[in-house]
C-alpha cells in the first residue's frame, strides 16, 4: 500500500494539472464554498455573541439569586434579606466582576391615560451602572442618583404609550407588606431608550424608597451578578449554590430560555447553511471529476490492458480528488483566516441598528476564529468531497478495457 | 516439441445478441510457438482485433478456450486477469499507448512499478530496453515530446521490459510514414532474433509483412491461411 501510493502520488499530483482550467474551477468552488462556512460561522458567532451580551446586559445578567418560589410567583412573599455571610463571600469572588441587589415587585403604572402591568424595580444606582446597560440609555432626564432617589425612569415607548412625559407624575401600585395595595405618585426623572419589551415592562427607582413604599425593611427580591469570562460560569455557579443551598440561583442560560434557544438554534443553522453550501459544491465536484473521466477514458482503458486492476485505478483517482478537493480546503481556510482576521478590529452594524434593536443586536461584532470550529468544517468538507468524487472514480475503475481503448483520445 | 506460448482451441466470439449478433471469430485453433514473428492479416472486420484481445486476455472469448504458458483463462478471475497482463503480456496499441503525464522512462517504470520491482532495478532496466529500442538519451522526454515512431519504441520498450510469453500488437504502424514503418517493423524483428521475443502483430501493412516469419490470414472470422515463411 505504501508502495502503490509512492507510485501513485506524483502520478496523480501532474494528472491534477493536465486541465489547469478544470482544477483551477475546483479549487474556486471548494475554497469559496470552505470560506463561505468558515466565515459565515465566525460571523453568525460574533453575531450570538454581540446580541447575548447586549440582551444579558440590559438586566439578566450571567446569572441571578432569588428566593424560592420567587420565579414563579413573584410576590412580595417570596423575598429574601440582601447578602450575607457565606453568599456575600461568594459574590465577591473575583471571577464575579458586579453583583447588585434589587427589588423586584410587579405591579401597574397609572398615567391619566392608561393603566399599564409593570415590573417596579428598586435599584442601587452607583451599582446598576456596573452591570446594567439601561443607566447609560437614558436618553431624556437623568438617571437615578441614590437608593432612596424616589423618581422614577422608565422607558420611551412606555411613556408614550401612558401619554406622560419627563416631569410628569405618574401613579405606582404594588401589594404592599399588609396585602394591601400601596399607591404612590413618583415623578418620571428620566426616559431610557433600549428594547420595546424592556421599556414596556420596567420602571426604575431607587431600591429605598421602593422598600419604603410597600413597607419593607430591608428585602430584596433578586441579586444579578455578571460573570466575562464564559468558561467560569458553571464553577461559580456551583460555589453560589454551595453557599446557598436554600436559594434559587440560576444561570441566564435558566433565565432566559429565549436566548438559549436561539443560541442553540443559530449553532444549528450553521449545519443547514454547510449541507447548502456542501450540496452545491458536490455537484461542482462530481461534474468536473466526471468530465475528467470521461476525457481520459482511453488511458484509464490503457492502464487497465497494461494489467493495473480496477482498486488501484479508484485509487489513484481517488488520490487526485483528495489532493485537489485538499488544496482547495487549504485555499478556503487561508481565505477564511485572512478575511476573519481582517474583520476581527470589529465590523461596525450602527447603520443597521433599528433593524438589530429588534433582535437586541449588538451595533459592533467581532467575528473571531474559533480553530475547533473551523478545522471540524473544513475536515469535513475535505472528506466529504472526497466521498462524493467516490463516485466518479468508481466510473473510471470499472471501464472495460477493450471498450475505453475503442475509445479515442 | 516446444509448448506453445499461446493456444486458442475453438475460439469464437459473437456480439451481440439475436438478429443483431455479430460473430466475430469462428472456431479459431492457433498455437503461438516460442520465437514466433507471426503476422495476423485480414480485411477490416475479419476479427483481427478481436482474437488479439482473445490473446490477450483483455476480453473473454464466447466459445472455445485460450491458454497462455499452459495457464487456461477461463479458470482465471479478472484480478489474476490483470495480472497476467501485467506480467505475461506485452501490449503495442495503434496509439495513445502511453501515459502522457509520465516521461518514457517513467512510462516504462510504471509497469515495473505495478510488477512491484524494487526502484534502482527499474531504473537500470528501463534504461537498458530503452537503450535496446534506440532511444538512449531520450529517457526524460514527455510523449508530447517524441515522434509517433518513438512513442511506439517505448511502447515496445515497455511491451518487452518484463520479457512477456508474447508481445501483441494491434497496428502498431497505422499512424507512422513508410520510413518510421520500416524501421519499427526491423527494430520489432531484431529483437525477436536477436532477444527471442515472440510478437504477434495485427496488421494491413505490407511493408510489416515483409519481415513475417509466419502469416496469418483472416477472413470473416475464421483463419483462412496459416504459413511459415
Ligand atoms: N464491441 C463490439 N461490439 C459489437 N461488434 C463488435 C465489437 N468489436 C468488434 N465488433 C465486430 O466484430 C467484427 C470484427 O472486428 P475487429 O475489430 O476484430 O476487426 P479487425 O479485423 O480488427 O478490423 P480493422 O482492420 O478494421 O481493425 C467486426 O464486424 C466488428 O464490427
Ligand atoms: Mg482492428
């Protein structure tokens, strides 16, 4: 075997250059066909990535701490005393960058308009603009300056649709400690622009004055905490729970099925997007490998009387798929290192932004070049064509030898 | 007595089937003896082609049976087929006879190669049957790079390297003018004088007939003359 393809390698390496034109289409079709994976898979990529953390820095965070029972009915029943001990040791892990703790009471907004469901959210300014992105789009007024800041910012679309604006009042109402319903005027200090759910369903105020309100002391209904680095999640999830065995703590992954989802379904597009883009270029493959069949129909005829048997003529043809449909892999994964490289300062979306709010894109990707990614795809696509030119070389392998000689050059 | 290097015992050959069938040799007995220079004649479609295939174990006959070195094919699979082409038989075609991406040493080597003989072996007898067919020097040379004279040299070269029972050849002058011919044909007879290589050449050609030792002649099929000269 090893002697064969010392034989067959320089044989098969100068047949790939017989028809320059042919192998030069090849090797397009295969290269382009590589990049377009590779380069819509770090694309798609950076794309998850920008809209994950733009969603997960609204609020979510990396992750969040209730009571039990909390998620499912978040009533001022279920809340629990600001952290303490072993869980505030926790927190403050260094692989926890923030952490904040608010209150979260649902609730409606009341305008002279309209009555509105509402999230009432009682939060720490100074430590809100660590973590949150809504601080900083605060398009109109201010954001909120002290825990027992008593205004309150909501967002754009919200207020349009309460008809109020800055400098207006505007009526909170919640279940207060008694069961009863606690009903207090707060003046919008400022508007925040971000998604139209979250500024549909959020009203923000300083975490005082909203225990204040409903008659709380000191309980919060939520800790938020943001964790960069992806990889420490898992372990400092585990470690938050063994140091609060009693509460509900659970990754965004948990938090927002949506984004987990959609991430997974974005990973599994790319699949779709690589059988496309496979199939197209299968049938370049076949066509062209065929076509050089069928032009040396004679010499496969004549190796065959010389007495080569049929395996190693699939061999030696089979030799110069894998070494064209190789080079063209090689081709496409230098293209696709270069242009991902090119793009990875950054590839600026700002001019698509109305369309990327919807989906709560980020403005600016950065596609990256993930080396397992990109070596599975293009290990793939590699074995893959060989697969497919299979076929063609089977073709030249079972050409009776008397009817190809017939057959002139 | 010799043993033949070659018989064929009521070979026929028909193509096709029904109305359509076309029988291509009938009842054909011939013995290829060791040294032979045979000549096989006939018109155009008098089954010349077809019994050098017969021969040449590149096509299994309908009828009959052919034997080369005592060996029956008909108890061979083509795997052992290919191989007794490889190592028993030395094939020269009318033309396209060799690999055009493969230099004539090369093309020789390559049946050597396929034989499994070790590389600086090939090497040497490459060069010496090239030596042998008058193309020393020529060794590198691309077929695109040689006359149709030469490029039937190395076929012949490469046809005799492995010292075959017997070197078939199908119109081996078809495509080359009368002086190219000529001195094929002498280059073909010498080396059966003179290497004891047994050839069996197809042809039309009267200029290849003149060196015949042995002519054969058919017509429709059938051997219609066989004669030592
Ligand atoms: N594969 C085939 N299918 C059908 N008929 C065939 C086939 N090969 C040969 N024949 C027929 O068999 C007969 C003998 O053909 P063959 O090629 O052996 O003749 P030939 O003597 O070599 O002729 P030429 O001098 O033209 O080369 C012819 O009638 C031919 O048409
Ligand atoms: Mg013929």
């Amino acid at each position: 075997m090893t002697n064969t393809l010392k034989t067959f390698t320089p044989l098969a390496w100068r047949n790939l250059w017989r028809n320059p034109r042919r192998t030069v289409i090849t090797l397009i079709v295969v290269s382009i066909g590589l990049w377009s994976v590779l380069f819509f898979n770090s694309f798609l990529n950076a794309w998850m990535q920008a809209s994950k953390d733009a969603t997960l820095s609204l609020l979510i965070g990396q992750g969040q701490i209730h009571a039990p029972g909390y998620l499912d009915d978040p009533s001022i029943e279920a809340l629990m005393p600001p952290p303490s001990g072993k869980l505030l040791a926790a927190l403050n892990d260094p692989r926890i960058s923030n952490w904040v703790a608010r209150l979260q009471l649902p609730g409606v907004v009341e305008s002279e308009y309209k009555t509105l469901p509402i999230n009432i959210m009682g939060v720490d300014p100074e430590a809100e603009k660590h973590i949150s992105s809504i601080p900083g789009k605060v398009v109109e007024g201010h954001y909120l300056t002290s825990t027992s800041d008593a205004g309150v910012v909501i967002g754009l679309h919200l207020a349009e649709r309460l008809k109020t604006g800055l400098g207006r009042r505007v009526i909170l109402m919640s279940q207060n400690t008694e069961g009863k319903l606690s009903e207090q005027s707060f003046d919008v200090i400022g508007l925040f622009d971000a998604d139209q759910a979250t500024e549909d369903y959020y009203a923000f105020t300083g975490i005082k004055a909203a225990q204040q309100y409903v008659g709380l002391k000191n309980q919060i209904a939520q800790i938020a905490f943001a964790i960069p680095v992806e990889e420490n999640l898992d372990p400092v999830l585990s470690k938050l729970k063994q140091a609060a065995p009693d509460l509900d703590i659970r990754s965004w992954k948990e938090l927002s099925v949506y984004l987990a989802t959609s991430d997974s379904f974005m990973k599994g597009f790319i699949y779709v997007w690589l059988a496309v883009v496979f199939s197209l270029m299968a049938i370049g493959i076949v066509n062209t490998q065929l076509m050089a069949v069928f032009e040396r129909t004679h010499e496969f005829g004549l190796l065959r009387a010389l007495g080569m048997k049929s395996r190693r003529v699939l061999l030696l043809v089979t030799l110069e798929s894998t070494f064209l449909i190789g080079f063209g892999v090689l081709l496409g994964m230098l293209l696709s290192g270069l242009s991902i490289y090119a793009l990875s300062g950054g590839i600026d979306l700002s001019g698509f932004a109305a369309g990327l709010e919807m989906a709560q894109g980020g403005q600016v990707l950065f596609p990256k070049l993930d080396p397992v990614a990109f070596l599975v795809f293009s290990l793939l696509v590699w074995l893959l064509g060989i697969l497919v030119a299979l076929w063609p070389a089977r073709r030249a392998s079972r050409l009776s030898p008397v009817e190809a000689m017939r057959y002139a050059s | 007595m010799k043993t033949p290097n070659v018989t064929c015992r009521g070979v026929g050959k028909v193509f096709g089937k029904g109305e359509l069938a076309v029988k291509a040799l009938v009842d054909v007995d011939l013995d290829i003896m060791p040294g032979d220079f045979a000549t096989l004649a006939g018109p155009s479609g008098s089954g010349k082609t077809t019994l050098l295939n017969m021969v040449g174990a590149l096509d299994t006959p309908t009828s009959g049976e052919v034997t080369i070195e005592g060996q029956p094919l008909g108890k061979l699979n083509k795997s052992e087929l290919s191989d007794l082409r490889l190592n028993r038989i030395g094939f020269v075609f009318q033309a396209y006879n060799l690999i055009p991406v493969l230099s004539a040493r090369e093309n020789i080597e390559f049946v050597m190669e396929l034989q499994g003989i070790p590389a600086n072996e090939r090497k040497t007898r490459a060069q010496q049957v090239l030596a042998e067919v008058g193309l020393k020097g020529l060794d590198n040379r691309r077929p695109s790079e040689l006359s149709g004279g030469q490029q039937q040299r190395v076929a012949i070269a490469r046809a005799l390297v492995s010292r075959p029972s017997i070197v078939l050849a199908d119109e081996p002058t078809a495509n080359l003018d009368s002086k190219t011919t000529s001195e094929l044909v002498a280059l073909m007879y010498r080396l059966n004088q003179e290497l004891g290589i047994t050839f069996l050449i197809g042809t039309h050609d009267p200029r290849v007939m003149e060196h015949s030792r042995r002519h054969i002649e058919l017509l429709d099929g059938r051997i219609a003359s066989d004669t030592k000269i």
